[in-house]
C-alpha cells in the first residue's frame, strides 16, 4: 500500500496559492478598468473586422505589427485604419468596443486604402475572427484634450 503524506505547507502550496493567484489577477483586471473613465471618452461608429496571426493570412511576419510591435494571443489589441489615426486613435491608444470585455490597445495600423475601420486582433482563432465577420459597431476612446487643455 502506497501511502502519501503531505504537509500543511504543501498542501497551501497546492490548493491555497493558486487560488490567491487567480484573485489577484481578478483584481488587477477590475483595477484596470476602474482607471478608466468610460462616461467622458468619444464615441464613433466603425466597421469593424477580424484578423489573426497566421502566416497564410498575410505578407511577412504575420505577429508584427505595422508599429513593430509582437502581438501577443490573449491580448486584446486592435488595428485601426490611418483616417483614425488623426482622430486621437493612436498609437497605444486605449479603446473600449462595443460586444467585448474589457479594453484593446490600437498597436496596429491599416493600409492607406481603408477608411472609418477597425481590425480585431483574434489570435489564431481563425473560426472567431471568421464567426465575427464585418459589422458596424461603436467605438470608444479617451478624447482628446483640446490645444493648452
């Protein structure tokens, strides 16, 4: 008979830790939302698609942003078409989307040819990018201070 003996320590270790863990991690994404002002950001409507970071899909390295930035599966990023750009879409910009939790960062821009859109970085999930599609949805960011402000 094959007996195991744990410590309390192990067992802390084992069940106790990743539970605090997993809080903490919680916390910091309520935090992270907390910082922000929703209510005083502006708000547009976009076209909005999907993309992902596969190598079929693309020319070059399909993890490097326009911006060279390495996009990250899991973190919610967005590219934005360049006529954004000069309506305070930059770089790094904060952006909160209609239909999705949480907050994407613009680290990525389009070609010159597209206007008034909005790419959702989707991983490698082909099929999510493939079941959002193309829609009209709000947008939302930090407005832009006015000159002196």
């Amino acid at each position: 008979m094959l007996v195991i003996m744990f410590s309390a320590k192990a067992i802390l270790k084992l069940l106790v830790f990743p539970l605090i863990f997993v809080g903490a991690f919680e916390s910091c994404k309520e935090m992270e939302m907390e910082k922000y002002n929703f209510e005083d950001w502006q708000k547009i409507t976009v076209t909005a698609s999907a993309y992902n970071s596969l190598k079929r899909q693309g020319e070059g390295n399909p993890v490097i942003t326009a911006w060279g930035d390495t996009l990250q599966p899991g973190v919610q990023s967005i590219a934005v078409s360049r006529d954004l750009l000069k309506r305070g879409l930059e770089y790094k910009t904060p952006v909160k989307i209609e239909g999705f939790e949480g907050v994407f960062i613009v680290n990525d821009k389009m070609h010159p040819r597209w206007r008034n859109k909005s790419d959702i970085y989707m991983g490698e999930d082909k099929q999510k990018a493939l079941k959002w599609g193309r829609r009209k949805v709000e947008i939302a960011f930090p407005a832009e201070e006015e000159p002196g402000g």
